[in-house]
C-alpha cells in the first residue's frame, strides 16, 4: 500500500488539458470569469450547491480563486478553472477536495455554467481528474457526492466510472433547509 506522507512535496500539474478545454489550478485573478459564470447559472446552481444561496460580489469571487490558490499550495483542495480551449470561456469548475492524503482518498466536484449544460464538459473535466489522481497523486478512492435528486450530476459520476455504493438518507439540508438524501459514488484503483 502507498501512503503519501509529504503531500507538499507532490508535483502537480497546475493545468491539464483534455480535447475541448484546459483545466486550470485556480488563481488570483479568476474572480471576475468566476463571477459571471455564477450569475449566469445562480438559479440551476441554487438547489444543489451549499454556497450558491446568494449572489457573490466580485470581491467574494476574487476572494474565492485566491482562497483556493492557497489551499492549493497546501495541498488541502485541488480547485481548477475549466476553461473552453476554442474561444477560452469560463465553462465552469471542478476539482479534488474533501482530501484524505493517509489514504489517497479525494472528492471529486464540478458545475458548469447554465449556457454549456449538457455538452459534456463535466464528464469531460471528471474523467481529466480521474486520471490526474490515480497518474500523479497514487489515489486509492475517488468519490462523487451529489445529492439524489440531482440527475444531471450522478449521469455524469456514472458516465465517469463512478459505481454507486449507496444512498444515504436524509444526510444533509438543501438550500430550502430541508433535510435530502444523497447519493455516494466511488471509484477504486
């Protein structure tokens, strides 16, 4: 078994390209493509996301891509910006996070933008992180966490590989504060 111990110390690829987009480590400077992406997609975002409850100023935003950029260099969350290759638009973003290094163990998350919804990207984006993970940081467990209403988003942790290990009931609030099930993927290397 491999257990990572100086997780620091990890060269990881601050960009990965796959055949429509580049994925980018998120940065300072990101905020205002952030920005835009959210509140074009506030509303879809709204029923899943836990930080999408309310409109963020460009500060929040900016704030958001520098606070990532230091979890990044820490090696707490993986956070990437996807970026369209064709015309460099903000499609959305993805990432590692809820990162256990003793293990590997790494939580895969996404969204994209309500103007590229259902073009593929977020499979796309997952399918680059999954590589990522088991190529350059020896991860032993992948996992989706989506809540179980969400179809678009377990389509895209099927679509990736992800087998669905279980249903866990009424274990978290949505953004209404009712209490909803979610669904647990994972994929094993």
């Amino acid at each position: 078994m491999t257990v990572i111990l100086h997780a620091l110390l990890l060269e990881i690829p601050e960009k990965v390209d796959t055949e429509r987009l580049t994925l980018v480590a998120g940065r300072a400077g990101q905020g205002a493509a952030l920005n835009a992406a959210v509140l074009e997609s506030l509303e879809q975002l709204k029923p899943w996301m836990p930080w999408a409850r309310k409109v963020p100023s460009l500060d929040e935003s900016e704030t958001f891509c520098r606070e990532s950029q230091a979890k990044w260099i820490a090696r707490e969350m993986l956070d990437f910006a996807m970026v369209r290759r064709a015309d460099g638009m903000l499609v959305g973003r993805c990432g590692l996070h809820t990162i256990d290094w003793s293990i590997p163990r790494l939580e895969v998350g996404y969204w994209v933008r309500t103007s590229c919804n259902g073009q593929g990207f977020a499979t796309e984006a997952t399918l680059a992180l999954v590589e990522l993970a088991r190529s350059h940081l020896a991860a032993r467990r992948l996992e989706i966490t989506s809540d179980a209403r969400n179809a678009a988003s377990r389509r895209v942790a099927e679509k990736s590989g992800f087998a669905l290990e279980g249903i866990r009931r009424n274990s978290r609030r949505d953004n209404a504060g009712e209490l909803a099930d979610s669904c647990m993927y994972a994929r094993i290397f």
